[in-house]
C-alpha cells in the first residue's frame, strides 16, 4: 500500500489515542515528515526496533508496540507449555512513554496467557538482563532508545540467556511481527484482568537486592577499597536515566563515602533538559558534573547514559581541570587494573579470555597479551559478546573476563549479558582508588600504557542518512566499497581487507573465511597497523566509519589520525 494509503487507515480510526490523533492532524501538513512515518513498518530486527515518537506504521506508538510484543507473543506460543509459562521480564527507562509502552507490551503478552514480571518503576537495562536470567524468563522487553536524544524510544527484545535474542528466534520473530500487520486488530487484556489472572507480577526491591550482592562480586579488592576509598571524591551523572536507581547504593555499599549525585541531572525528566545528547560519549554532558567536581575537587567523575549501560568518565588533572577520557582508554584502563590486580591476588586463570568488538581498540589486545589472556574479536553489537561468553561456559574451554565496545559499553562478570555501567562504575572507582595509592590518577595510568605499548588513537566519524533515501543511499556507499575496493589509504598499502557480509578474509591475496557472522561492515587493515572499518548502524540511520592507529609519541598519534581522519571524511 502507498504512505497515503496507510495514513489514511489512521486517520479513519475513530479510536486512536487523542494525543497520536492530534499529532497525526499536524503531520498532514508535512508530506516529507508524513511519507517517512507511513511509507514502510518499522523495522524489527535482532536488536529490536528504536524510532521517531509519533503516529505512524515507521514510528514508536502503543501500536507499533503492541505489533512488537504481539510477534513475541506469536513466536512463543509456538514453545512447549513449560518453556512458555516460564514468561517475560519487562523494564523500561525514563523517556517519553516507556512506562506506557512497558505495560502495553505485558497487555498484549497476557492475552496470549503469558505472564509478565514487571518492574514497578524504571530500572536500568543490565537489571533488566539479570532479571531475565533470575527469574528464569524464557525472554525480556526493555523499553528503551539507550542513549537516543530524547525524540526516540525504543523496544528491545531479551533471550533466555539474558542477552539480546539471538538471531535465529529473533527472525522467527520478525515474521511474527510482520504478520501482525492489522495493528488495530491485536488484542490486549487490561491490567486489571492481568492481576487477577496472575498474569502479570510486579518486581523491584527484591530483584534490585540480588542484582546488588552480584555487583559486589566485581570487586578485586575490597582491602583497598577500606582503605583509600573514604580519601575519594566522586561526582556520579545519571543523566536523568535509570543509573539514580542503583548507583548511590553501589557507592554506599562498597564504603566510597564521598560521592556526590549532580543534582540537576538526578530529576528523570524525559526532556533531558541539561542535555540535548543524553551520551556521556558528548563532552557537553559532563558540564555540570565538572562545575561540581570543580567545586568539591573530585577525584572523577562519571555518567551513565538514560538506561545506564554506557559509562563515560573525566580524570581531574594537576591544573584542576578534568579530561575526558574515550570509550577505547576507558576499557584499557579497567582491563589493565583488571588483569594485573587477578595477577596479584592469584585470581587470574590460565585459559582467561576477553571479547571486544572488531572496531574496538588493539591496546586492549597487546594488554592482554602481556598477561597471557586471550583476546576474541566479535561482530559490533554486544549480543555477540554475550553469545561467546555462553560459547565458554558450554565448551568450558576459556574463563570471561572482561568484555567491551568502544561505545562506553563494558561488561566485567557475566552474570548479565549486555554491557553494565553499574559494573563498570564499581571496577572503575576500584582502579582509582588502586592509583590514588599510587599517587597516581586513572589519566596517569593511561599514560603509563602509552609509554609500554605505544600510543593508540581512534576515531569514530558518523554521517546521517535521514528520511526515506537514506537506506538507498547507505546500500550504495556499501556496495561501492565491496566492489571498488582499496589498494592504499592516505598514503599507506592496504594488505588486508575483510567482508563481513561475504565472509571474506582477503590478506594478500589469500582469501579465507572471516569466521564471524555475516554483517554489513568492511575493515581494511594498512601496512603499518593501521585498520580502517565502516558499518551502516543497525539502530539508527547512520553510516560510521572507524580509525585505529599507533604511533611512537602523542604528538605523532595526533596528527597520524588527523590525517587519516581527513581522508575517510572526504569517503561519500
């Protein structure tokens, strides 16, 4: 059917909500805005579906979202009872409707007579991937846009794991999705029957508990932490997210006495009005926490996006200014202080391994390899992290211990399944606390890792493809990568280049299986170390391309990646 068509079937509906209503009225007076939001469903994929709020088949509504769940639903009815009734955790964050969409989704569930376990208020995602495995849900909705400005929200679906559904029941759901195509037709229970029917429980305080006394297993050292952390001061960002549920007991109960919230930035407004980017990737978002680190002189400072599993921090300097540190140092740092603190108290494994994605830093892989732990490199999307860990403890052939993205996302303890900021806050203040017995700062241990391996730089430059165009447009920047291909870049040879969606390992001219699963990305490893790689996003409409590069000083580095950087942002 035509976007006309479709938009026409809405405005028909004499039932919709008064608020899509309204909004729909206001949209036929944009044809561009009005064909993006009904030329074509959202898509739903293995990372769920995240979009536009608003009316729409292509946008996120109750309708939209009951489609969603509705294809859950489907799929899981076609489980044996026991498997079935083992039923779904739902959480949701602090933006615009995700309460809504939360028990919209546990409504549309009910009515197939599957039980929901619902968290009574918003909870971060990491919990909500604990909940899961606690609980013994065969699957978990978190309704969510992650670190989405505040227009998007977003629905994720969880599997039995705790990690994000994995792809071969995730398409079995997508065609579930896709034959609920009547989203006025599906059918829900009201809440009230829910409760009477025992089809949906409210969980909270007790899952909060025990998700707690696991957190407190990432410790290394609690010694330490009796010792320096009353000298600490830390200044703590939730940015208007999830994170102000559980960060202040974390600080509380690991005995860092001196931990200050951001005030302005602890209210769980969907607005978030102190930031128009709610990604602590943004140096914009670390305003307040510096003006009050500034004040206090914090030690560090730390801030988790809205469903708290990315985690940026900033390190006081000598001047008392603070520098921020990327995704790539932050995970270096942690793996370092890690490994080395596992050597020292005799906790570190003969056959430890970590998994980071393929455009993640290499720093992470020579400081592995100092400590004799095997690294894997996986696919971007930390669903891929979570399927290798449960690939170990099936083969029993390699201990987790640590797992990352550059994107800020960190994983230390595998009792959740996607990248954890509330983990990542406690190993953090753990190793600052390490370094200030030290007399050193996180920033100076970085350092100190420049100096052994040489200093890394990457660079993550994004372009947007927005509208109905952008997915032809980003198919075709693709397709012409694959088919011309690079011989050199910036100067310097590409000797291998490898095609995750054909599966290709071509170093050489010797051409191998890259032994990964297909994915729409290209990486050009250089002569000289350097890797160049490029992706469409799988959650937004962006195309992002990569830089990793090494070099002898600081001062080389810069201007190293500088000018790759201006060559790959010339690539259209």
């Amino acid at each position: 059917m035509s976007w006309q068509t479709n938009m026409q079937t809405w405005l028909d509906n004499t039932e919709l909500e008064p608020e899509l209503k309204q909004q729909l009225n206001e949209l036929k007076k944009d044809n561009d805005q009005a064909e993006e939001a009904f030329y074509a469903p959202m898509e739903f994929g293995t990372a769920g579906m995240r979009g536009v709020l608003g009316p729409g088949i292509n946008r996120m509504n109750i309708y939209t979202v009951r489609q969603a769940a509705e294809g859950l639903a489907l799929f899981m009815d076609t489980l044996d009872d026991a498997t079935k009734s083992r039923g779904v955790a739902i959480s949701f964050d602090s933006r615009y409707h995700s309460q809504d969409f939360a028990i919209e989704s546990a409504k549309v569930l009910g009515a197939h007579g599957i039980k929901s376990y619902v968290f009574d208020s918003l909870r971060p995602t990491p919990e909500l991937s604990f909940a899961v495995r606690t609980l013994n849900t065969y699957a978990g909705i978190m309704i969510t846009a992650s670190h989405n400005p505040k227009q998007y929200n977003g629905f994720k679906i969880y599997g039995p794991d705790g990690g994000q559904m994995p792809p071969k029941e995730s398409d079995k759901i997508t065609e579930y999705v896709r034959k609920a195509d009547d989203l006025f037709a599906i059918k829900v229970k009201t809440v009230y029957q829910l409760r009477e029917e025992k089809l949906m429980q409210l969980i909270g305080e007790d899952v909060d508990q025990q998700y707690l006394a696991k957190l407190d297993t990432v410790v290394v050292n609690h010694d330490l932490i009796e010792k320096v952390g009353h000298k600490m001061k830390f200044v703590y960002s939730p940015l208007h997210g999830t994170g102000k549920m559980i960060a202040p007991k974390i600080f509380q109960d690991l005995g860092f006495e001196n931990f200050n919230m951001v005030k302005e930035q602890a209210i769980l407004d969907p607005e978030f009005a102190t930031t128009p980017f709610p990604n602590p990737e943004f140096a914009q978002t670390f305003d307040l926490a510096i003006a009050l680190g500034q004040k206090i002189e914090a030690n560090i400072l730390i801030a988790t996006d809205p469903d708290a599993d990315r985690l940026g921090a900033a390190v006081r300097q000598p001047d008392g200014s603070y520098k921020l540190m990327t995704g790539n140092q932050i995970a270096s740092v942690l793996l370092n202080y890690l490994l080395q603190a596992k050597k020292e108290t005799n906790a570190l494994p003969n056959n430890g391994a970590v998994v980071k994605s393929i455009v993640s830093t290499e720093l992470a892989t020579a400081i592995a390899e100092k400590y004799g732990v095997k690294m894997y490199n996986v696919l971007t999307g930390f669903k891929y992290i979570a399927e290798k860990i449960q690939n170990f403890q099936d083969n029993k052939d390699h201990e987790f211990l640590f797992g990352f993205e550059e994107s800020y996302g960190y994983l230390v303890k595998p009792f959740v399944r996607d990248k954890d900021a509330m983990q990542s806050t406690i190993l953090l203040a753990e190793a600052a606390a390490y370094y200030e017995s030290k007399g050193k700062t996180i920033y100076d241990a970085l350092e100190d890792l420049y100096q052994e391996f040489g200093y890394y730089r990457e660079k993550t430059i994004s372009k947007t493809f927005d509208g109905v165009s952008g997915k032809e447009r980003m198919a075709s920047i693709m397709k012409g990568f694959r088919e011309d291909g690079f011989t050199e870049i910036n100067g310097v040879k590409v000797v291998e280049t490898l095609d995750y969606l054909n599966k290709t390992d071509n170093k050489n001219g010797q051409v191998s299986d890259t032994g990964l699963p297909k994915a729409d990305a290209l990486k050009f490893i250089l002569e000289d170390g350097t890797w160049v790689a490029v992706r469409p996003s799988g959650t937004e409409p962006k195309m992002k391309f990569y830089i990793g590069i090494t070099s002898d000083t600081d001062e080389n580095a810069a201007e190293k990646l500088a000018g790759f950087a201006k060559v790959v942002d010339s690539w259209e």
